[in-house]
C-alpha cells in the first residue's frame, strides 16, 4: 500500500505535486487557502490543522516562507514530518527547522529544480535537492521520489535552499550572456533560428570550464592549465564594451562581470584563470 500524505498549497507547482502523487496511487489529503483550487481532488481538508492532522507526512508548497509560518499556525505538528518545498533562503529553511523542532515535528526542507510540467514526467530530468532530517528522507524516500528525482545533500536545513539558488544564480547569468547575445545580432539581417545553434554550441563548449573551476578551488592554483588569462580577457572587455555600442545595445548585463574582471587584475591577479574572481567576489 501507498504512504498516505497530506499535501498543503494547491498553486501550479503544489497541484502537480498533489497530481502526481495521486496517479501514483497514494491517498492524498489536499488543502488550499482558497478551496476552489482543491475541487478536482479527492480528498480535501476544511482547514490546514485538518490536513495536518490527516497524514503524518506533510508537505507544504507554499508562496514563501512566510506563508508557511501563517498556514500552519493553528495546526499541531507533534510527530509529523514536515517537509516544505516553499523556495527560501537557506537561513528561512534552517530557522524553520528548528520552529517546526520545536513543534515536534521533523523537518526535510527542498528545493525543486523543475517546473510544473516536469513533475510526475521522469524522463524530464526533474529533481528536488533534499537537506534537513535524514531520518524523514530515508523513511519516505519512495514516496518523495514519485513526483521527481530526489537529492539529498546534507543534514543542514539549509543546504537544500543553498543548492537552488546557486544553480539558479547561475541560470540567471547564463540567460543574462544569452539576452545579450541576441541583442546584438537582433538589427541585423541574421536570422535568429541560424544563430540558435551556433550560441547553444558554444555554450555547450564551455561547460568544461565549470568542472575545471572546481579542481582549481580545489588546489588552490588557478593559474595551471589555463589557455585564456584574465589578462588576455580583460584586454578584449573595450571590444565587447565597443560592439555593444556600435550595435546600440546597453551593456548592463555585461559591465558588472567586466568590471570585476577588471578590478581583478588590475589587483595583480592577471595571470589566473576566471576561477580568481570567485575570490574577488566573497565580501
Ligand atoms: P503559485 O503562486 O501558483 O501558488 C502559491 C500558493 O501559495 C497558492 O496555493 C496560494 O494559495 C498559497 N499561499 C500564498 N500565500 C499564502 C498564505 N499566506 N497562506 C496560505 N497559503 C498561501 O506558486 P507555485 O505553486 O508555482 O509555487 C509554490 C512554491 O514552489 C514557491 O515557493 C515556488 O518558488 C516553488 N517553485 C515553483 C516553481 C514553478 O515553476 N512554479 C518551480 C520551482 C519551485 P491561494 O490559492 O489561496 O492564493
């Protein structure tokens, strides 16, 4: 038999959590603040100390933090394990850790690394990094892996939310470079499709670039190995900086990472590789 689970927040990503869990054969209680997103469902709570009550094994998906702190206020947490997929910061998830500690409840925070459509789909690729109880993950593994992969890294509260942002942080630069990119070829007469692979290719070959920063953190050296020193960047920021202008795009997402390039250097740190600026940016 299927675990039974309570599953609290009913927006995009709560639905398609609440679905998939359902089609896999679990019991699910539902509650939603707004009880019309819970129609469709089969079991629906009238409260949120209802569906608490209803499964030890809770999950909220909530706006944010704060919206969790005010959906579960009235509801009794003693012996449940609490598992919140609500994107926070790490401190919020390790505060909360200790808030639901208090109540008597385990805690597992998550950080989904997919978007609704990806849920319940395992060949999308979608995963949810897992930190907090050990104990809760190991116990409700199967279940927690129904809706996407699972990955658990660390007994720190934190660390789940620590994951996410990193990866989206970087996401954002990536998207930034791409924005940029087809900024400057957008007034010319080239077509966007053609230029599609050719910037998707080139991205893909520097992905390598991500692993070798690790072993330079690692060793501490970065400047073995490395073919394009900050130096020789630096010296091509005025081309980047000119083109930009010359096809009447604002450099705005581009200056803060050439600016720090610069600072970088002219610092004495030209000979590294760009793993350097991880340091020069650690306030
Ligand atoms: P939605 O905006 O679709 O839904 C928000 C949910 O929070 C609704 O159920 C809403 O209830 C509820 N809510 C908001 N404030 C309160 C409150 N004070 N008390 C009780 N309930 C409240 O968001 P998503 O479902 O898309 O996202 C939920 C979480 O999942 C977020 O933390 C988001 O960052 C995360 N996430 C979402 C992804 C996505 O692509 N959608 C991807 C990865 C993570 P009501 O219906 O009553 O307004």
């Amino acid at each position: 038999d299927k675990a039974p689970l309570s599953v609290l927040g009913l927006g995009a990503m709560g639905t398609a959590l609440a679905r998939a869990w359902e089609a896999a054969g679990h019991p699910v209680t539902v509650w939603n603040r707004t009880p019309a997103r819970a129609e469709g469902f089969s079991t629906a709570a009238g409260s949120a100390a209802e569906a608490v009550a209803a499964s030890r094994l809770v999950v909220v998906c909530l706006l944010d933090d704060a919206s969790v702190g005010e959906a579960l206020a009235d509801t009794d947490l003693t012996g449940k394990d609490l598992v919140d997929l609500t994107t926070g910061t790490p401190d919020q998830a390790r505060e909360r850790a200790e808030w639901a500690r208090a109540r008597g409840a385990r805690f597992l925070d998550g950080g989904i690394m997919a978007i609704p459509p990806m849920i319940g789909v395992p060949e999308s690729g979608g995963y949810v990094f897992y930190s907090g109880s050990r104990e809760l993950f190991d116990e409700h593994r199967e279940t927690l892996a129904v809706p996407a992969g699972t990955n658990y890294v660390g007994t720190d509260a934190g660390y789940a939310a620590l994951h996410d942002v990193a990866l989206l942080s970087a996401m954002y630069g990536m998207f930034a470079g791409v924005s940029h990119a087809f900024a400057l070829v957008r007034k010319e007469n080239i077509d966007p499709e053609a230029f599609a692979p050719l910037l998707s290719g080139w991205l893909g070959a520097m992905l390598p670039f991500v692993q070798r920063t690790a072993e330079q953190l690692a060793s501490g050296d970065y400047t073995t190995g490395v073919v394009s020193n900050l130096a020789m960047q630096a010296a091509g920021n005025a081309t980047m900086l000119r083109t930009a202008e010359e096809q009447g795009v604002s450099p705005e997402l581009l200056t803060p990472y050439l600016d720090l390039m610069a600072r970088h250097v002219a610092d004495g740190h030209g000979d590294e590789d760009g793993t350097g600026m991880i340091d020069a940016l650690r306030k």
